[in-house]
C-alpha cells in the first residue's frame, strides 16, 4: 500500500523547480483564460454575424472538432520539440488567433477560427500536463491538482472579463486583442521558467528508461513508440474511460445543472445557475486540497473516493426534490470530481514503457470523444423519460470511475 501512495521528496525543491511550478501554473491559467473571455460575446457574435441558432451551434462545434482531429499530434510534437516548447508554442497560437474571432466575416471564417484555438487548446493540453508532471517530478510531491485549481480560476476570470466587457460596451476586437497581449506576455515570462527540455528538445521517451536504451533515428523511435502504446493498450483504455466519466461528472453542471433546477425544481433564472457556480467553487476547493491527499492516501484511494462523493451528488441533487438540495449535491459533485481530471492524466504520463506525452495525448483524446458524447446521451434519455431520470447516467459514471481507481495506481518501470 505505501508503494502506491507517494512521491517521497527527500530535500527541498531547487530553485528551478520552483520558478518551473510557477511557469507551469501560467501555462494552466493561459490555457483556462484564452477561450472563456469569448463565450460572454456569443451572443453577440450571433446577431452581429446574423446567425441561426444551427449556423451558431456548428461554429462553436469547430472547437472541438479541431481539438479531436488534431489532439493525435500532440505526442509526436512534444516529442520533437520537448513538452515546454510544445506548451508555448500552441498557447501562442491560441493567442495569435483570438482576436479574430472578433473580425470574423461570416460563419465559416468564425468556425475556421475557432477549429484553430481547439487545435492549440489539445496540444497546449498535452504538453503543458506533460511538463507539469516532469517538475511534479522534481519537486518530489504531488504538484498537479493545483496546476488544475489554476486552470478552474483562470477560467472563471476570463468568463468574467469577457463579461464585463460586453457589459460595459467595450469594443471586440478591442477586447480579444487586450486579452491576446496579456496572454503572450504571460508565455514569454513562462518560456523563459520552464525546465530545460531534456537531449536538444525531446523529452524522455519513456518513464524509467535511459538515453543510451532509446532506439536511434525518428523512424526506430516511431517504431519503438508505436509498439508502447500497443503493449500498454489495456492500461491506456482503462485511464481514457476514467477520463471519459471524469469528463461526463464535470460537464454535467454546466450542460443540465440550469436546466434541472428550471424544469424540474422551478427555480428562477438566478437560482438555476447555482448549481454550475457551486460546482465549479467546489471543484476549485478540492483541487487545492488535493495534492496533500494524495500525497498521504495514494491517487488511486482519492481518485475511489470522489468518484463515489460525485454519484452520491447526483443522488442528492435528484432524490430530494427541493432547490438547496439541488444546489448542494451539484457542489458535492463538483467537490468529488475535482482530482480525477489531474490526477487520471498523471497516470497517463507515467505508464511504464509509454512516453509521457504519447499517454497523456491518447488518454486525453480518447477521453474527449467521450466528453462529446455523453451531453446527447443524457438529452436523449431526458426526452424519452426525464432530466432527473437520466441524471442517473451522471451517478453511473462517477460508480463507473470508482471501479476503474486502481488504474492510477503507480507502476513500477520496466527494468
């Protein structure tokens, strides 16, 4: 059991390692930040461009169409290029592409851009939790949950941004061109902090494994890679069906919490958004916690753990039929889904034999094609039956995530 728990930091972190945490975390809040200061401006975007509601919905649907078509990618990036450079490199094109969102002439060319920011939103993912785990590593102890607590409250503030400006008249363009300058000065102070990318720009091919041990030319470290992936293909499925629950648990606030509280508990307007904001406060709260949990419990007991805190939200939220208990079993449920996200793709970088950046590419991909696919489950089932029926599809991926707990155990690498 203690095997599975812990890094054991044995002496304080360097100074690198901490100036690489705080580069890290700037990536997470660059990467929460960018798309959120443009959702308040859908709307307006809608009208401005003279939009359907079907025109509307199929452009914002480029984003993670581009972020799956492309998210294969990531690994081969960060392997070329190191998992910082990789990280900079897609945040300066989300940066570069956001303000012309707001120059967009029609339909297409708003689509064409936000295929673009779903493309550097997946390799920015990939690579920034990729290096995020190589200063995890050197600092000894469980790092990751707060570079995702990061990312919770950078999102929130640009949703706010993007709020205000809207609110106060601010022009787009004005508005998405201020919030470009801030994020690339952001990741050139964050470029300069990162851990120096290791053999000229690759990174480790594999958790455990030694330069010399590494097959020579791009085509053997092809070979050698794709042949991983084939052998750690069990564990590989059992992380990116974690993630897709973890996904399906963390969506449903944000897609059904409203409409729940609406439809079935008739809430007012104020009230129906409760449920998203406790979530996501909550969630905030356990990835801040998370860290020292893991480090004392092991990830594969925590992971357990708040999956069942999740189901036992859902449970809440449908069996008692009354708006605070709505409300508070959307916070339970974002309170247990908080550390699976981070911690699942942990695991995904530290599969024995896998480069790091190929796991946490392919469980990440993988784990979005579930995120896509679940928000129309649930409507189907809500229309055949009821919200609050099909709900139970949310409490059935969080037991669903629980079985799967011990796929982020640590493993041993191969000798």
């Amino acid at each position: 059991m203690a095997s599975e728990r812990r890094l054991q930091r044995t002496t304080p972190p360097d100074r690198t390692a901490v100036r690489a945490r705080a580069a890290v975390a700037v990536l997470f809040a660059v990467n929460g930040f960018a798309y959120t200061n443009v959702v308040p401006w859908l709307p307006a975007l809608k009208s401005g461009l003279g939009l359907s509601n079907t025109e509307l919905g199929a452009a914002i649907a480029a984003l993670p169409f581009g972020a799956l078509l492309t998210g294969m990618l990531a690994g081969p990036l960060i392997a070329r290029w190191g998992s910082g450079r990789a990280s900079v490199a897609a945040g300066v094109l989300v940066a570069l592409v956001l303000p012309l969102v707001a120059f967009a002439p029609g339909w297409w060319a708003l689509a064409l851009a936000l295929f673009a920011i779903g493309c550097g939103d997946a390799w920015m993912d990939a690579a920034m939790n990729t290096h995020g785990l190589r200063v995890q590593q050197r600092y000894g102890r469980t790092i990751i949950n707060t570079f995702h607590a990061v990312w919770s409250v950078a999102a929130v503030c640009g949703g706010l941004a993007g709020s205000a400006a809207a609110g106060t008249g601010l022009p787009l363009p004005v508005h998405l061109a201020a919030a470009s300058l801030v994020l690339l000065a952001a990741l050139a102070w964050a470029g300069r902090n990162l851990l120096p990318e290791e053999g000229g720009g690759a990174e480790p091919e594999a958790p455990g494994e030694a330069p010399e041990g590494r097959p020579a030319g791009a085509a053997g470290r092809l070979r050698s890679a794709a042949g991983a992936l084939r052998g750690a293909a069990p564990l590989l499925l059992a992380l990116s069906l974690l993630l897709m629950a973890a996904g399906a648990i963390e969506d449903s606030a944000a897609s059904w919490g409203a409409v729940y509280m609406r439809t079935e508990l008739g809430a007012a307007a104020f009230l129906a958004g409760m449920p998203f904001v406790a979530c996501q406060a909550m969630m905030t709260v356990g990835r801040l916690t998370g860290d020292r949990l893991t480090d004392r419990f092991g990830a594969a007991a925590v992971v357990r753990a708040g999956a069942l805190v999740s189901a036992a939200g859902v449970a809440v939220a449908v069996l008692v039929p009354s708006q605070a208990a709505g409300i508070a079993g959307f916070g339970l449920l974002g309170l247990g889904v908080a550390t699976l996200f981070p911690l699942t793709l942990a695991a995904a970088g530290a599969v024995p034999g896998v480069r790091s950046g190929d796991g946490v590419a392919v469980v990440g991909w993988l784990g979005r094609v579930g995120f896509l696919a679940f928000p129309p489950m649930i409507g189907a089932i809500a229309d055949a039956a009821s919200l609050g029926a099909a709900l139970w599809t949310v409490a059935a991926a969080g037991l669903l995530a629980a079985a799967l707990a011990g796929a982020v155990r640590p493993r041993p690498a191969p000798r």
